[in-house]
C-alpha cells in the first residue's frame, strides 16, 4: 500500500479527499464566502484567510474520542484583530469554540466576563429598588469601549466572516474551498496560517464506525454493529493485542502536505502565503522553518516555541535578510503561566559561536493590554510592509 506521504502532492490530495464526504456546513460555509469576496473584490480591499485553533484527529466515525492539541486559538484571534486594524477582511477559519477576535478579550476562565460588571444602584425613580441596572466596572470602561467599538466596526462593515471547523479533515475541506474561493482577489489575498494542524490523521478506510470498546461484550450480545473485543480498533488489522492486557493501539497516517497544494495549486496567482512552524526545542526552530520555505517555496514562514510564543517570533523569508527576529521587549513581556522566559534567545542561531542579542524591536505601545504588549501588533506591521512590496512588484510587472 503507498502511504499519502509517498504520492505525488496532486494524488496525496484526491486521496485524502476521496476518503471523506465533504463537511456538512461547507455549502453554507462557501456561499458567506463567495458572497463576502465578491463585496471586497469590488471595493479593491485585501482579504486574509487567518487559520486559527487546533484540529481534531477522531478515532471513531461516530466520534467518542479524538486526539487534539493545545492550540486555544490566541495568535489567530489575536492577528485578525490587528489584519482589520490595517484595513484588511478577515475570513477567520477556526476551530469551534476556540478564541474569537474581539471577544476573546472577555472569555475564558482566565478573563471571564463576569469580572468586568458590576450592578449598580437603581436610580430613585426606579420601580423596582431591588433591580440595579448592570453595567462595566468603572476601570475596564475604556479598555471595554474601545473594543467594543472596533468589534461594531468590523460587524457593520462585514469586515469579519467567522467559519468554523473541528476535524483535521474538515480543515482541509474549508481551506481548499476558501483558497479557489479567493481567486479572484489575486495579490490582494493573504493566508495566514497559525492553525495548529495535526500532521496524522487516522484514514476512514481504517476507522472504527462506532465507539471503541474497552472491555468484553458478552457472547450471546447480537454486537454485530458494535467494535467487539476481537475487532478492537488497532490500527494494524494483523496484530490484535493479547486479549489479558487491552491495549489501544493508534496508527496514524500522515496528512498529505498541503501546503504544496495551495501554494501551487488552489491559491491565487501573486497571493501571499505564509505558514507557521512550532517547535519545542530551540535548536531545530531556524532549521525546521527554512525547509519548510524551500520544501514550498511560499513567501514567509513564522516560526515560533512553544514555550517563547507570546513573545518571540522569527520571520524566515526567500529575500535578505532571509532570518529577523521580533521580540517584545523585556519590560513589556505579558505574564504567561505556561511560557518560560529563560528560553527567550535560544533558537537564535549564534553565529561565530558567539551570542549574539539582536537589538530588540522598536515598538508602537498603543497596543498596549492589560497584560503588556501582544507581540501580533508587532506581528503584523510588518507581514503587512511584505505584502505591500509583493503588490507593488506585482502591480509594477503589469
Ligand atoms: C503556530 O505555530 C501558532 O503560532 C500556535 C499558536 C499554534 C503556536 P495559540 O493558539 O498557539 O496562540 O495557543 N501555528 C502553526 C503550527 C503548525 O501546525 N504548523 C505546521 C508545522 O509546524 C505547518 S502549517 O508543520
């Protein structure tokens, strides 16, 4: 059996494609889409496609469980914020129930809402004295406003188209089907892909249609629609593990790359792509990111550490100077629990064998949070400056 992974792009993808029906929601997905383009095709505006949140990976069809990861959605949530800021549509493709622009400053248990009202006392004409009415606390009222404001803006103007997904396949469905959706954009389309998409996936050929049994079924039970303890999902049809010791075995496949395909194939001529790369050990950071720009030949790839993300990133391009670093400085560093500050530096390839600190990143700190600078209004100034020079070469050939 060839493996997706040893077919050529273009046959990787009808296989993948091929395995799935199509996500129930892409139709309606397709026509907001189109309808959205079409409206900033005609007013020359860009669009971006920001990918934003992590896939699942099920293991049954009707799905108990699936393998997921840890993105909560904040660089997407985050960068769509400052894409409007700088003019752009955004079509914000992310996973269900992840972060949201705008929203996401109010949610989840680390801001939950509640936090920022009060109820007031009733005034003394009120009918009810029990009743006060509720309103935001008295030192969130500008930080509120102010995106509360920017949140009606993007609303009104139909800056803002929200899709969502939940499965890696269903990722790939949306993605594809946006990309030829966009065409007619050109150079004006951007992707920005900080999703955290799995690499494996489990093909539906060898998934399990119900869910996976963990412990005997009784003989006489009529189980024939059920995964019974000799059919138990191993990933592997010939190595059934012994019966005394129930083990699970997972065996992924890996999800063809796709990057090749909208680079090559599904995305605009002249559009902008640019990919992330995640790693956890500082030493393959730089190295993962530059094969990933020659293995696709796009335009720019972010890379980032886990556990340096909210503050450190590097910028990986074709053109000098090829390897730039953005960082929040020290001073400005919002607090993260799971982040580990030491490690700010580390990926940084130290040429001469010397260390070598880059001067920090001047910063505009009206973008300032309650927890500091969000390294996205770094981010995305200067992404935006690479795309105006790609449209203005692109514009000058013409
Ligand atoms: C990223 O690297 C994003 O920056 C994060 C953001 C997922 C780290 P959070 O949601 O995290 O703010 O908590 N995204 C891309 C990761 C990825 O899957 N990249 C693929 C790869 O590394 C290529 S597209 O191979």
């Amino acid at each position: 059996m060839t493996l997706l992974g040893d077919m050529e792009p273009a046959e990787a993808e009808s296989v993948y494609f091929n395995e799935y029906p199509p996500p129930k929601s892409l139709p309606k997905h397709e026509a907001l889409a189109r309808a959205f383009i079409d409206l900033h095709v005609e007013d020359k505006r860009r669009v971006v496609l920001v990918t934003s949140g992590g896939t699942t990976v099920p293991l049954e069809a009707q799905t108990v469980r699936f393998i997921d990861n840890f993105s909560a959605g904040t660089r997407g949530a985050t960068s769509a914020e400052y894409f409007l800021q700088q003019g752009y549509a955004v079509i914000f493709l992310h996973r269900q129930y992840s972060l949201l622009p705008y929203s996401r400053h109010y949610s989840h248990s680390t801001n939950c809402f509640l936090d920022f009202m009060d109820e007031a006392s009733p005034s003394a004409d009120s009918p009810n004295q029990n009743h006060g009415p509720i309103q935001v606390r008295s030192e969130y009222q500008d930080e509120m406003r102010d995106v509360l404001r920017k949140y009606r803006y993007a609303k009104q103007n139909n800056r803002l188209l929200l899709l969502p997904f939940t499965t890696v396949a269903e990722y790939m469905f949306e993605l594809r089907a946006m990309a030829k959706l966009m065409r007619p954009l050109g150079p004006n389309a951007l992707f920005y892909l900080a999703a955290a998409v799995s690499d494996f996936f489990i093909p539906r050929s060898r998934m399990a249609e119900h869910k996976i049994q963990s412990s005997e079924l009784p003989a006489n039970l009529d189980n024939s629609s059920a995964i019974g303890s000799q059919e138990i999902y191993t990933g592997e049809n010939e190595v059934q593990p012994p019966k005394s010791q129930k083990k699970l075995v997972v065996n992924l496949d890996p999800v063809p790359k796709f990057l090749h395909r909208l680079v090559d194939g599904w995305a605009p001529d002249g559009s902008m792509v640019v990919s992330f790369k995640l790693e956890t050990d500082p030493s393959l950071l730089v190295y993962k990111a530059r094969t990933a720009l020659q293995r696709y030949s796009h335009h720019l790839v972010i890379g980032n550490l886990l556990s340096t993300r909210k503050w450190e990133v590097v910028f990986i391009t074709p053109d000098p100077p090829h390897e730039r670093w953005i960082r929040v400085p020290k001073a400005r560093r919002s607090k993260s629990i799971s982040g580990v500050e030491d490690q700010v530096g580390l990926a940084e390839i130290q040429k001469g064998g010397q260390q070598q600190p880059q001067p920090q990143e001047v910063a505009d700190y009206s973008d300032e949070t309650r927890d500091g600078i969000e390294i996205e209004s770094l981010i995305i100034p200067e992404l935006v400056k690479l795309h105006d020079k790609m449209i203005e070469k692109k514009t000058q050939k013409e």
